[in-house]
C-alpha cells in the first residue's frame, strides 16, 4: 500500500484497476471514496477526476498584477469586493495583496523547489513573442524548439513569476 499525508488530508493506494490507483481519501477520521460505479452488481472504484480552478499569487500591488496580466497576456480583469482577479486561459487568477509585516517571504530567486513555473498555451509563439517583447516583458529563455512539435520561451512576470508560453504544432522540427 503506497500512503501519502498532506496535513489533514491522507490518500492510500489499496489496488489498482485499469492501470489506475484506486484512491482512498480520509479526512479526520472520516472516509470518503473515489466516485464508484457498478457493474454485474459489482462495486468498480472510478479514478478520482481534477480540474483546474486556479492558480493563487501574492503581490505588493494587485492591481499591476492584474493590469500586467491582462496587458501582457491578455487576462480579463474580474474584481469582487475587496479583491481583485484575472480570467487567464480557461482559469482564474486569485491576487492578494502583501503588505509590509504581514509575514509573507520576498519571493524566491528561480530556479528553486517547489513550484517552477505556470505554462500557458499560445499560436504563432514568434509573433506572440515579438509582441510582448515589444511591451518591455523580460526574457529568461528566448523562442526555442525543445524538441519535434514543441517551441517555448519564458518570460518574467511580476515579482519574479517564471512563466512559459509554448506552442504545440507539428511544424516545429
């Protein structure tokens, strides 16, 4: 049995269908299961199913976040009471503001461990990138096919977020 802890939250592999771990979840003692369904009146475990909802960043300023978001990336800006958001390629962007004393770290020098990067899918990365490297957007890694169908860069995005934008198209060799 392979277990993973993550605070309150335990996850166990007990057995595997189709190539899939059959996941088990308990959360203070209590049990909850991956979605089941039946077959010949057999209980059949179904693999637990993600979506993305959104990515969480902290800024000094929210509101440039958000506007270099939208300007650079083409975000749409969505504010709420007493926040402010961005609509980026199919998900949401939460900002929270930082300010001085509240005990949030400065943010790390890339590379480190833990999260490297968010990438985003873009057509015609070249144009893509001419535009932005127009708008003054540093560069961390220019236009480059990594390998066969795949060309990326990174850019720098507000207080040292490593962003990749690639292009999967099989003109790419």
């Amino acid at each position: 049995m392979v277990s993973y802890r993550y605070d309150n939250l335990a996850t166990y592999c007990t057995e595997w269908h189709q190539g899939w771990p059959l996941a088990r979840f308990a959360l203070h003692g209590s049990e909850c299961r991956a979605p089941e369904r039946r077959e010949n009146n057999k209980e059949i475990a179904m693999p637990v199913v993600v979506t993305w909802d959104h990515v969480h960043l902290r800024s000094p300023d929210p509101e440039a976040t958000a506007t270099w978001l939208r300007d650079i990336l083409g975000g749409e800006i969505v504010r709420g009471p007493g926040r402010i958001d961005v609509q980026l390629g199919g998900a949401r962007v939460f900002i929270a503001e930082v300010t001085q004393g509240d005990g949030v770290n400065a943010p790390p020098v890339t590379p480190y461990q833990g999260l490297d990067h968010f990438g985003l899918s873009v057509k015609d990365i070249d144009a893509v990138a001419a535009e932005i490297k127009a708008k003054g957007v540093e560069f961390t890694k220019e236009p480059t096919t990594i390998r066969p169908g795949v060309r990326i860069c990174f850019i720098r995005g507000p207080q040292g977020i490593s962003i990749e934008l690639l292009e999967r198209d099989k003109k790419y060799v």
